[in-house]
C-alpha cells in the first residue's frame, strides 16, 4: 500500500534539497531512507520539508504548510540542535519547557490528523571542546522527545545513542564534521538507524 511520508525539520533534514523542488529529497538521510525502503519492497511517497536553521518553534508555524498540506499517513521529525545552538552562539535561549510545549503542538496536530509519528532523537558530538557544555541543554530537550514519543506511541529513532556509540569507535569528525551536520558517513549512519528503528 502506497504511504505518504513526510520529512520535517532543520538543517540535518533539508541537506542539499531544491527548496524551489517539492521532489528533490536532497542528499543527507531522507533521500538514503526513501532508497533503502524502495529496495526493501515500500511503496512510498515522500517529502522532505527541511530547512536550515529551524527551530521547533519554526516547524510549528509551518507545520500546515509544510506537514499536514502534504496529507501524511507518516510525519517524521527532526528537531532540537538549533534551540540548543542558538543558546550558545546567538544568546537565544529556549527552555525545555518551551521546547516542549511546541514539540507537543506538532505531535498532536499530527496525530489528529491521522498520521503516524516517528521522532529522531537531535544529536551531538563534542568535536570543539565548547561544545561539551551543549548536552546541559541538549539532553533534557533528547528527554522530551523521547518522553512523547512514550506518550503518542510514536517510532523513536534513537540517533543521539547511535552517534555517541559510533564516535567511541571512529574519529567524531568523521561522522559530524562540525560536531552537528553529517559527514556522508553520518548520513548513512543517520539513515541506516532510521531505517532499522521504524516498521510501518
């Protein structure tokens, strides 16, 4: 049965996509999930509205737009190292709280939709050592999306895990050159643990 699968979220998302293009799927994760499914036998359409910088708060404002107008029987979202970044590059702050007030605004337009949910755990990896001071608000936003996740029954994928066992056994820079955005071993690292973690 054919499905549509919506990608929504930053940077990590959009990576290389046309945003002029509501075909091009880019190069990063979304593009390398939407190959590994059609191999495996899926039948689907997918639709990757990524842009950089993005914030949660962004994806609500666009979530019509860019989400439910797209009709998804899946919405996977990809949200939360930029409400962590700008806090310590931009002064621009967002409390868990908020942080979790407008990831529950997506979660439940989606549901009530009808879709169904997968959540993609934000990522770091400490390559400047600046960074190791980020998981102080990164980790409780990582809680969050786990948490409703647990609440809406949704497909957790696990990539903050996933990252941080890989960057024990390989160079970090080799899989998020800047400590965020994948190399192409991180896109396919990305994509492979999507792939694994998600059975609709």
């Amino acid at each position: 049965m054919a499905q549509n699968l919506v990608f929504i979220g930053d940077s990590i998302t959009e990576d290389g996509r046309r945003i002029d293009d509501p075909y091009d799927l880019g190069v990063g994760y979304v593009a390398r999930v939407a190959r590994r499914r059609a191999e495996a036998g899926f039948d689907d359409r997918v639709v990757n509205t990524g842009i950089g910088g993005n914030r949660a708060v962004d994806l609500v404002a666009r979530f019509d737009r860019d989400g439910l107008a797209h009709d998804p029987d899946v919405v996977s979202i990809h949200v939360g190292i930029n409400d962590t970044w700008r806090r310590y590059d931009g002064g621009e702050a967002t409390s868990t709280e908020a942080f979790e007030a407008s990831y529950r605004d997506l979660v439940t337009r989606a549901t009530d939709a009808g879709a169904r949910l997968v959540l993609i755990e934000p990522f770091l990896l400490a390559i400047r050592p600046e960074q190791t001071t980020w998981r102080e608000d990164l980790d409780p936003k990582i809680e969050v999306v786990r948490a409703l996740a647990r609440e809406f029954d949704a497909q957790l994928v696990e990539a903050d895990v996933a990252f941080t066992r890989a960057g024990y056994e390989r160079d970090p820079a080799g899989l998020l050159w800047d400590g965020v955005h994948p190399t192409d071993a991180g896109r396919e690292l990305l994509a492979r643990t999507w792939f694994e973690s998600v059975t609709i």
